[in-house]
C-alpha cells in the first residue's frame, strides 16, 4: 500500500527481463475509481520508451511534475501518460549489484503533484529495499532450480550416492543407494549417518577393513 502512503493515484512496480531489454508490470495498486493499466502493460520493448530507460539505466530517479517538463526525445512516454491520464509522475530506478532490475512508479492522475526531496529520499530507500527483496526472491528460485537438478541426476544415476558432512550427517544421497545396501529410507531421511552405518555393517562379511576405510575418508 506505498500508493496510498505516498499519496498518488497510482504506484506500481515493473520488472526487467533478464536480457533487460523487456519489462513487465508485476504489481499495481491503484486509488478509488483509478484505471488500471497492468493487464496492458506486460513485455514491453524498453525500446518503445528509450528516453525513460536511460534515465533509469544512469540510476536517475525521473520526477515530472507536468507532462510539459517532458523533453521532445521523450514522446513515446507522453502519448504513454496522457493515454492514462497521469498529470504528474515519478519513477525510482530498482538497482541490484550495479545493474537496473526494474523500477518503482507512481502516478497522479487527479491533479499535478510536486513531490519534496524528503519525499523522493523516502520512496529511493523504498525502491532500495524492493530491489533487495526482488533479487533474494530470483536467488532462492535459481537455488530451488539448481537443487531440483541436482535431484533429479541422483536419482537417475545407476550408481548409490550419499553425501555426509563432517558432523555425521546426512546431506544427501538418491534411492539407487538405499537400494543397493538395502537400507531401508526411513534410516536414510533420519540424516543419522551412525544408523545408516549400523545397516551396511551389519551386510558386510568384513566390517573392520570397511570401517577403516570409512574413517580414513572422515580424516581427509
């Protein structure tokens, strides 16, 4: 609810491709009896408001206080704002490791609006944190990613995997392995190493010469 607390008609947020050369409108919330504009605004062409995006791109916050103070190159994004009956406008670029990610806006349509410079610090350091949240969010889906990946070549591996940290317990390992110790899974999701040892060995004919082995790994 930044919109209501900032003051304006409309706030949103948009959100760069990768390639950053697209954007989408991802979140838009808009005042009583304000139009919205999300549902027109996914996968646009940065390129079809040039001016705009450079802005942003030099990490410039855009403060227009009249569509007149748009300066002739910027065209586009006045057809844009009158289209949408937006009077006055202000954009906070969304930076994260040195590169824009996307921007913060807001609109005033019912009347012109000249924000202070406390106001424009205060919604920079709201477009600061948007950034920080965007990109942990886009981190810990890369990260689900890469373990979903990781997961299914475990699993489709013939050979038994089990991978067992310095404390004794057990970070992974794929079914293949329960199977060919005939360990049973329950004894493999406790990531209690010592039960999942007391199984093999109780298989082995030569337990000591295997758990030799195994302690030497643990010394490496």
């Amino acid at each position: 609810r930044i919109g209501g607390f900032a003051g304006v008609d409309r706030a949103y947020v948009f959100v760069l491709s990768p390639d950053g050369q697209r954007a989408r409108n991802t979140h838009e919330w808009c005042g009583e009896d304000i139009t919205s504009h999300k549902d027109a605004m996914q996968d646009v062409p940065c390129d079809d408001y040039r001016w705009w995006f450079e802005q942003l791109r030099l990490f410039r916050n855009i403060h227009v206080t009249s569509l007149s103070e748009l300066p002739a190159e910027a065209a586009p994004e006045l057809a844009l704002f009158q289209a949408q009956e937006v009077q006055s406008v202000i954009s906070v670029p969304l930076v994260a490791a040195a590169r824009l990610i996307g921007f913060l806006g807001f609109d005033s349509v019912r009347q012109r609006a000249n924000w202070t410079e406390e106001s424009i610090a205060l919604l920079t350091i709201v477009g600061e944190m948007l950034a920080g949240a965007i990109e942990r969010r886009r981190f810990d889906l890369a990260n689900r990613r890469a373990l979903s990946l990781l997961r299914s070549t475990l699993e489709s591996t013939a050979d038994g995997i089990l991978v067992v940290d310095r404390e004794g317990r057990i970070v992974s390992s794929n079914r293949r392995f329960a199977e060919l110790w005939r360990i049973p899974w329950s004894v493999v999701e406790s990531r209690d190493e010592g039960q999942a040892l007391r199984s093999a060995v109780e298989q082995l004919r030569s337990p000591d010469q295997f758990l030799s082995d195994l302690r030497g790994l643990h010394e490496q």
